[in-house]
C-alpha cells in the first residue's frame, strides 16, 4: 500500500483533480514538453507536458467524476478497492514516463567506507599467545600468536575471546592479549611492498619517467614502500636510498607476521636443525676439497693476482672471514662473481656457495631462508635483509655487502638503512 500511495502522489504532482458537483477541472502543471488538450466535463483545458497515459487517465477519472454527478455511478470511497486499483493504474503511468526518477520517500546514506585494518588484531605479548580450539585455557592449542603478529578477527565471545584466523590457524585467543582495530598500530606492524612483474624496473629520483634512474630492480624483487600519495608512483627505499618507481610495473601488497601452527612449528626446528647439519657437512668437504687441491698444485700464484682463503670450518665468523676477503671488488648488476663483480644477492648466495650451502638469487626470496633472529640476538654470518637488498652481519653492527655500483663490496653499519629481517643458516 504504501508504494501505491507514492504513485499517486505522482499523478497529483502532475495535475489536480478537483470533483464538484457537477463539474471535475484538471489544471495542468507548467511542464515543458509538447502541450495537449484535455477534455473535462465538457470544457477544453490545457495539459501542457503532461504524458499522454496520464492525460488518458485524468480523462477518464473526470468522466467518471461527471457520471456520478449525474446519478449513473455509485460513488467510490477512498478505502474500496477499485480506488486502490486506480492508484496503482495511475502509478504505473507515471512510473513509464519517468522511469529512473521515481521518488522511493527513503533517502539513501552512503556508507563509509570500512578501514582494512577494522578487523585485524595485533598480539601485544612478551613472546606470544596460545591460539586454542575453543574458548578456554583448558583446550587444545593450535598454534601461536606471536608478539606483533596479526590475526583476522571472525567473531567476539561473551566471555572476553576473539575467534580468529592467522596464516593455517584458526581458533581462539583471549582478548586481553591483543589489540583489535588500531590501524595506526596494524600500519606500524604490517610492511608494506612493491613487487616487480617486469623484467627490469627502473627507480627514479623523482615521480617522472623524466627523472634520472637512481637504481634497477629485478623482476620478482621488491622494495619497501614509504608513501603512496602521488597517483601512479610509489615511493620506495632502495640501497641507492630512496626513489619513486610506477606502479604499473609492481603489485602491491600488505604483509603482516601471522601465526604458526603446531606443524609449522615442529617442521621449522626440523629444517633448523637439518640445515645447520648439512651446512656443517658441506663447509667441512669444501676444506678439504681445497687443501686438497692446493697441495696437488704445489705453486704460489701469480703476484698480480690476489689470494683468496677457502673456507676453514662452518660457522657464521668463517662466513664473514671467507667474504671479507673481497671487500674492494665490483659491484655489477646481476652478477654473481665475487672477484669480478656480483651484486647484493649475487655476493651473498656466492658467499654462501663456498659453503655448500645454496641460496636463491634474490634479495626478498632471502627472507625466507634459513631461520629468524632478532636483529638484537644478530651474531656474525646472519643474513640481514632489507628493502631490494641484502648483506651478512660482520659483527660489532655493521655488515659486509655488495653494496652500488659506486662503493662495491664494503663494509656499512647494520642500521645504514632499517632492517626487514635477520635469518641465520648456521
């Protein structure tokens, strides 16, 4: 009904019927559009605009109007049915002729729009909190929470826990143990990243295609964004410092610390303890493999040419040892030579290789070898990983890197630029 009563409210909107004793007008609204000429009660009135559908229908009610007058009709009270079936006749006219602008009487709000760190919940712990099947601390545990790791919120308990769901894990955590819909802490804890998907990206000084190219990034590496405002450009830090690349040429993406499950936990110490085994095994062979070769060629090398140690026992300092030797040596990009030129993921893996130990040739790829460590518990041989970049703590806060083009391999501090992460293979 109430729909119904709107469409006459069109109808009225368009002209108004008033029924007299013996007379029924139709004064036609000032619309512009073809005008006509209605007949009522006899007299002609102009309909300037008014559709004809809805002039028929005017018509029609008039010589209706006029028949009662005259005693040839029974009246019709506003609450029968035929007056309901003429209000829904009569809307369905106006709605034809106007279709798109029918008045709904509802206004409608526009919603905000919701932040994309309304749901997630950020572990605020010493070392971390329990994920549980149910809610309680007698169920089971699923996994880990782990301090600044995020978790989807799924639904609140009455009895104060988060349903939740992090990386493989879903269950509970008591609410107490962390922090829901603080964008401005998700924002400090996330990390933010351009991902190249072109062969070989370009960062420029400034955000123009005009600007000089302060480094070249690879595809599949990415770099840590600072800033997104200006359309099209992000900016981004690089071991070069900071620049600006397009971002039609990278995805990019919001990474949180998530959870870990039992499993994962039980498979990570497995593979720890699997690679410091083979590390061992392999830095041991490559000795031997060296003294071996040394005797069998019984002669100094040539003066001109330097002498390189091979590695002496398989532990982080040996790492650092055996690449402090090329410090002074090329950087080039995509290269992986440490005396004729590699660059910071090259240096690395190669370094690495002396070892038997294989690394991948990619600086984000880095990131996941190995196992984490604080940047406080670093110790000499860690890898340390950093936006587009990547270098082997030496020790005493500085690292040991294939730096740029301009210094080659060097030394830096460790917190020359911010540090994503610290893995150890040793």
């Amino acid at each position: 009904m109430k729909q119904r009563t709107w469409r006459v409210a069109g109808v009225l909107l368009t002209g108004a019927l008033l029924v007299g004793s013996s007379t029924a007008i139709l004064y036609g609204a000032p619309v512009a559009g073809v005008s006509t000429i209605a007949s009522v009660a006899g007299r002609e009135v102009p309909t300037a605009g008014i559709s004809l559908m809805v002039s028929d229908y005017l018509v029609q009610s008039s010589e209706q109007a006029a028949q009662i007058a005259a005693g040839q009709a029974a009246p019709v009270s506003e609450n029968d049915t035929p007056t309901v079936a003429a209000e829904e006749n009569a809307g369905e006219a106006v709605t034809a002729e106007v279709e798109g602008d029918v008045v709904t009487g509802e206004e409608t709000v526009p919603e905000e729009p919701k932040s994309e760190y309304a749901d997630i919940a950020i572990a605020q712990v010493d070392n971390y909190v329990n994920v549980r099947m149910e809610p309680n601390t007698e169920s089971e545990v699923l996994g880990k929470l782990y301090n600044n790791s995020a978790a989807t919120i799924l639904e609140t308990t009455a009895d104060g826990w988060y349903k939740i769901t992090s990386g493989n894990v879903t269950g509970y955590v008591k609410c107490e143990y962390v922090v829901a819909g603080n964008e401005e802490l998700a924002r400090a804890v996330s990390t933010r990243y351009a991902k190249v998907n072109t062969t070989t990206l370009y960062v420029r000084t400034e955000p123009s295609t005009e600007a000089s190219v302060l480094t070249m990034v690879p595809i599949e590496d990415d770099l840590v964004v600072l800033d997104e405002s200006i359309p099209g450009w992000a900016k981004v830090t690089t071991a070069e410092g900071e620049g600006y690349v397009s971002t039609d040429y990278v995805i990019m993406t919001t990474e949180f610390v998530q959870a870990e499950s039992k499993e994962e936990e039980a498979a990570r110490l497995a593979k720890e303890e699997q690679e410091r085994q083979a590390a061992a095994a392999a830095a041991s062979a490559a000795r031997r493999k060296q003294e071996a070769a040394a005797a069998a060629k019984n002669e100094a090398p040539a003066e001109s040419q330097p002498t390189y140690t091979a590695p002496t026992s398989s532990n982080g300092q040996a790492v650092v040892n055996y690449a402090s030797q090329f410090v002074g040596n090329p950087y080039v990009y995509g290269g992986t030579s440490l005396t004729n030129g590699a660059d910071c993921s090259g240096f690395v893996m190669s370094v690495y290789g002396a070892f038997g130990i294989g690394l991948p040739h990619s600086s984000s790829a880095m990131r996941s070898v190995g196992y984490e460590v604080s940047l406080a518990e670093a110790q000499p041989g860690d890898i340390v990983c950093y936006s587009g970049h990547v270098g082997i703590y030496a020790g005493n806060g500085s690292i040991v890197h294939a730096s740029t083009p301009a210094t080659g391999i060097t030394y830096s501090n460790v917190n020359y630029r911010t540090p994503i992460c610290v893995r150890r293979i040793f």
